[in-house]
C-alpha cells in the first residue's frame, strides 16, 4: 500500500516507517522537523530499502497536502504529526488545538480531495483520565485532564463524524500506553529536544551523565510501592500494531479505538531498578511532590487488539530498558552524535 506518514521523522514515526518497509509498503513523509533531525530519514533510509518520499512542511498547510496527494497518491494516511507536552499544551493551548485539531481537519480534507479514506490515528491512554477500574478497556468514559489530552479526544470524535458520513471511510484510533525503547540496531530512538518530560528519556540521561539524577514525582500513591503505575509498552511493538492497523483498515470500515499497551504496569521505582540492570549503573533518584495532572495507575486492556487486529505486544521489560539504554549509549547526544 503507498502510506504517507504525518510525523513520520519522529520518535514512534520513524519505528513504524521500518516496519512498513519490512511488510512491502511505499512511504512517503510529511514533517515539519519542529521536534525531529533530518538525520533519522538519513538513517532510516541505511536502515532499509531507502526508498522513502519525503516532504518538509506543515501539517496545516493545505497546498503541501494538496501536491504530496497529487504526486504520492497515498492508499492510507498514518497520521502522527502533532503536539505532545501536557505541561506546554496548558500554557500555548490555542497552538496545541491549531496542531493537533486543525492540523488534522486539514489532512482530512486534502484525503477527501482525492478520494483517500483510511487513516490511523495516534491517540493516547491520556483521553481515559484517572480510571474508574483497571484493566482500562475502550468502553471505559473519556474525560482527559489536559488540553492535550482533550485534542486528542477531539481528533477522535471528528474522526468518528467523519467516518460516519463517508460510508466506505475507515479510522483506527490507536490509544497508545507508554511507548519505550529503541530499535535494535542502535540507530534511531527516542531523542528530546529539551529536558526530557518522560520517564524512561530522562533515566537514560541520568545513566549516561547528562543529568544528576532523576526526580521520582510521587511516592504516596496509593500503589505497592508509593509510586505511579504505568503500561510501558516498547516502540517496536507499537510500531507492529500500525502495520496491523492499517490491514484493519483495509478490511472494515468505520471509526474504532483500539488500546495498545501489554496490560501490565510497572511502578517507577520498578522501571529505575529494571534500568539500573540494564546499564549495571545505579541511577540516583530524589522523592519530590506529586506532578500536577498526574494519576496514580492505569494499564490497558489490549484484548480488542489482540482480537480484531491479531495484534499483541511481545517485548518484555528487559527489552524495553535494554533498548533505550543501548541507544542512548551509543548515541549520547541522540541525532547530533
Ligand atoms: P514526536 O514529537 O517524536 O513525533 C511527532 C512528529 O511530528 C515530529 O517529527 C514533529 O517534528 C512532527 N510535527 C509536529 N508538528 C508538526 C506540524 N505542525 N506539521 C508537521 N509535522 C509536525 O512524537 P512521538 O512520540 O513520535 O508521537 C507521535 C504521535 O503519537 C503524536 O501525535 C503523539 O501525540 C502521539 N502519542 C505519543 C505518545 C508518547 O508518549 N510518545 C503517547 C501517546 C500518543
Ligand atoms: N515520572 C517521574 N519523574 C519524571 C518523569 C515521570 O517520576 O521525571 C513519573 C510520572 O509521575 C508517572 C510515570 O513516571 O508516574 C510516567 O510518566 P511519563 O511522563 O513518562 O508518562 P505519563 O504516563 O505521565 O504520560
């Protein structure tokens, strides 16, 4: 299938572009660079056949749209180009709605134009909230607690107007968990621009000297240990529900959220220690005060996936922490080594 890409120079972007290629698909990406280096085309390409269409621009920017649809002829739409701070999307909300939100009403309408009607969304386990029970299905209630999480639930409920009108139209809603990890071949991963928001971004940078130590925000949860619990899920497996998707969405229509995580949670003080194994380091950490918007634990239920995409994750812990340190190690500036 020709699939153009949103985003696809990012973190979990440039995972799937290489699955894609391993299944025979033809990409084409579209990235504005606002939060990724050229250099992981360069390296995704040595990665692979190298055979990628890319395009610098806006997601906004009907007239790129309008000449990546005229020329590419994209089958399918994996749409990933987007704001993800919680912390900025409550300071530049207008910003965050405009990317998120009217960036991908404009994808919509550029896919219209010429007939394109299947995307996959990336949506988060952030449209949940704090959860009412655990494992968190997909019937559980959506009430995000930030402004980024609510442009994600925005996304979803234009998605399922959109799908409902066009009778042949198809929306995979990926609700990630917390992607982690690197690719096995050390070459591309995760790489802030900034200082790391994330857990396991900023224990990697802890582990290879580029900060003190690492601020664990909580440790009176109601949970084992005190701290909270998520489902970690490594970005390869991500990467692999994708590709199921998108056979998804060539087989049924409509518009369908889908849970992707491995319907186990792990504690902080879990990943801090599954890290410090992982690079035979210990990672210094110091308890601080609950972050705000934070909740105490989720972790998914991922039967839909496993059921109705034939999709389910099959990396561990170890993978996950072994991965990232294995990148970061050998990429201790990320894109700039
Ligand atoms: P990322 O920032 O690495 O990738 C997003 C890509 O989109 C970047 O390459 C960026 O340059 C590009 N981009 C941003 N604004 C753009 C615009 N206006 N026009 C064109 N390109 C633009 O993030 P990621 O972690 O790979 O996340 C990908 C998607 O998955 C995002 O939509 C994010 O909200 C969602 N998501 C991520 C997580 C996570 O923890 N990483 C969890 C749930 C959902
Ligand atoms: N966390 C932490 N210190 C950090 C970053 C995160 O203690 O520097 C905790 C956070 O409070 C949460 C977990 O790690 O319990 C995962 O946070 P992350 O931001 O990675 O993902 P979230 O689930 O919040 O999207």
């Amino acid at each position: 299938m020709r699939v153009l890409v949103t985003g696809g120079a990012g973190y979990i972007g440039s995972h799937t572009i290489l699955e894609l290629m391993a299944q025979g698909h033809d990409v084409c990406v579209l990235d504005n660079y606002s939060n990724a280096s050229p250099e992981v085309l360069t390296r995704v390409r040595a990665l692979s056949n190298g055979t990628i269409a890319d395009f610098k621009g806006d997601i906004r920017d009907a007239k790129t749209l309008d000449d990546i649809m005229a020329t590419f002829r994209p089958e399918a739409v994996i749409h990933f180009a987007g704001l993800k701070a919680v912390g900025e999307s409550q300071e530049k909300p207008l910003h965050y709605y405009d990317v998120n939100v009217s960036g991908t009403l404009t994808l919509l309408h550029a896919m219209g134009r010429v007939g394109c009607r299947r995307i996959v969304f990336s949506s988060s386990a952030t449209v949940y909230g704090e959860p009412d029970y655990l494992p968190c299905d997909e019937a559980h209630p959506t009430r995000p607690m930030s402004v980024y999480g609510r442009s994600k639930l925005m996304v979803e409920d234009i998605l399922k107007d959109w799908a409902a009108a066009h009778p042949a139209a198809s929306a995979v809603i990926l609700r990630y968990f917390n992607p982690v990890g690197a690719h096995a071949s050390t070459r591309i991963g995760e790489d802030p621009q900034d200082i790391p928001n994330n857990l396991m971004p900023y224990i990697a940078q802890v582990a290879v000297g580029k900060r003190d130590k690492l601020t664990i925000f909580g440790d009176d949860y109601d949970t084992a240990d005190g701290t909270g619990l998520r489902d970690y899920i490594h970005v390869v497996d991500l990467a692999r529900a994708h590709v199921a998707a998108l056979d998804y969405a060539a087989r049924k229509a409509g518009a369908r959220p889908f849970n992707i995580g491995t319907g186990q949670s792990y504690s902080v003080k879990d990943m801090v220690a599954a890290f410090s194994r992982a690079c035979g380091k210990d990672i210094p950490t110091v308890i601080a005060g609950r972050r705000s918007g934070d909740i105490a634990a989720i972790h998914a239920d991922a039967t839909r996936a496993k059921d109705e995409l034939g999709w389910t994750a099959s990396h561990t812990l170890d993978d996950m922490t072994a991965s990232t340190w294995a990148w970061q190690s050998a990429n201790p500036n990320g894109y700039d080594d």
